[in-house]
C-alpha cells in the first residue's frame, strides 16, 4: 500500500479549494494509494512532458480545474507537493517552478 506525504503549504491550499473539487483531488490520491500510481492514468493523472518523476492530478468540478503536482519516493510513498486552480489551458510555468523546486527540496533537504 502506498503512503501520501505532503507540507503544511500544501494542506492549507487543498483546505482552501471548493468542496467539490477537494473532494475529486482526494478520490483521485485514494485512488493512487490504493492501485498504485502505475496503475492510474488519465484522465485522472498525467505525466509531465521535461520532467521524467512528476505527475499532476487532474481534478474538474463545477467551481472549475485544479491539478496538482506529485511524484514517488522511496519506500512507496507518493509526495504531493503542490497544488494550484488552472486558469487557462497551458499550465503557468511559474507553477511548475513551484513543483520544481519543492520536489527538489524532497530530494536535497
């Protein structure tokens, strides 16, 4: 069984998000944990074309789009490491600088 490991920056953005979006994000993350992310594919997630270990979770409700930013570490554990609310159809790039950096925070301390 996979574990899921995340920052007090992350949780206090999901607590932020509309019920029915937060909701989708943590069915999806159940759904990972659960199958094992190799066994979860879109639309749910998507691999991120540059960067060969992160992930994005795709959740869509009527308050709109939020993906967020994933990847797997040692010992079955998936990292959430941050989460946004999409706006347009190409995913900002500063967004993905954010992921970046906080995936490599995981790995360097």
């Amino acid at each position: 069984m996979w574990s899921v490991v995340y920052d007090d920056r992350f949780e206090k953005w999901l607590d932020e998000m509309p019920p029915d979006i937060k909701a989708k994000i943590v069915r999806i993350i159940e759904m990972i944990t659960g199958y094992g992310p190799e066994n979860v594919r879109e639309p749910y997630v998507k691999s991120i074309a540059g960067h060969k270990k992160l992930f994005e979770i795709r959740a869509k409700g009527k308050s709109g789009i939020a993906r967020v930013f994933y990847f797997t570490f040692t010992g079955k554990k998936i990292v959430l490491v941050h989460g946004f609310v999409k706006k347009t159809s190409r995913t900002p790039k500063r967004e993905l600088k954010t992921a970046v950096k906080r995936m490599k925070e995981v790995f360097h301390g």
